[in-house]
C-alpha cells in the first residue's frame, strides 16, 4: 500500500510529518483526509452501518462549511499566496475526509431518493452529528501530530491505509451506483 501514496500525494519532506526520521506515508493534509475518511468511516459502522441516505440540508451545509477550508487553503498554497504550517494542512484535511463518506455512502448503496425516507437512516441527522466524527479525527489527527511514540505513528499509517482501501472500494461502488442509474435513465427515455 505504501507504493500506492506516491500516485496520491507529493510527500514532499518539508510538508510531511516525521517520527525518529521516519516519515509518514502521507504530507500533513493528505493525511488529514484520510484520518478524516478513517473517522467517518468508524463513525458510520458504530452509529447504525452503511445502509444510509444523504444527509439532511442543515448538515449539508455544515459539512459545506468544513470542506472550503481545504478549498481555499489548498489553492492559497498552490498558487504561493502564503504557507501554511503542517498542523494546519492537516486540519484543512481532516474536514474535507470526515465529509466525503457521508456523502458517498449513501450513494453507493443506492439511497440518495429513497421511496421510503423512513427505512434509511440519515449519514447525518443534524449538523451536530458531525461532532463525533470530527472530534475522533481532531484526536487522530492531535496523535499524529504530537505522537512520541512509533507504535502510535505506525497505528496511524495503518489507519490511513485501511482508510484508503475502504474510500477506494467506496468510490469504485459510488460509479457503479451512479452508471446504473444512467443506464435506467436511459431505458426510460
């Protein structure tokens, strides 16, 4: 799995976190969304599975709202405008990880118009339901940071790599989802 970060990330050395001159698979805000990816995925599995609809509008829009910092920060940094330290990189990150799931999800698993509302579970029934995957991957993303311990920082490096596997499977599933639903779209025509 280490061989697939290259193809996903610059890990510059500069720009990635180190341990006892280890460095981390992934540079500060790559690893910020997929400890974020790893927070929601737990998140979801612990609070009632994966068979969910799309959050509701208030949540949407919360969610929203944690992704522009990656937006902003990241084009800011792409474009020199300013340079921003790890620490941060890797919260501008974990936003945009804990909110992807929670919108893939439920379309991967076929419930974004459900006939039936009442049968699915919401990913996020409310904008504060978005404190308990975003307080584990504050925790996540506070070890990664902080850690003086390897076990700690080879946990998180594992973490990521699930983490990657099971937003990889879930996109894979996502464009699935989505080519079926074209395709009975155009039956239907």
């Amino acid at each position: 799995m280490d061989r697939l970060f290259p193809f996903l990330c610059h890990q510059l050395p500069e720009r990635t976190p180190h341990l006892a001159g280890a460095a981390f698979p992934l540079c500060f805000r790559c690893s910020g969304t997929y400890l974020g990816l790893f927070a929601a995925y737990l998140y979801l599995a612990c609070s009632g599975g994966f068979k969910r609809s799309l959050p509701r509008i208030p949540a949407l829009i919360a969610g929203s709202v944690i992704m522009l910092p990656f937006l902003i920060d990241g084009w800011a940094n792409t474009l020199h405008w300013w340079d921003t330290p790890g620490w941060a990189r890797l919260l501008t990150g974990l936003g945009q990880g804990v909110m992807l799931p929670l919108l893939l999800v439920p379309i991967a698993s076929g419930n974004v118009f459900p006939d039936d509302w009442a049968r699915f579970k919401h990913a996020l029934p409310s904008a504060a339901a978005l404190a308990w995957p975003l307080a584990l991957a504050l925790g996540l993303g506070g070890a990664l940071i902080f850690t003086a311990s390897e076990a700690v920082f080879h946990a998180l490096g594992i973490a990521v790599q699930f983490a990657a596997l099971l937003f990889f499977a879930n996109f894979a599933l996502t464009l699935l989802r989505l080519g079926r639903w074209a395709q009975s779209r155009r039956r239907a025509a």
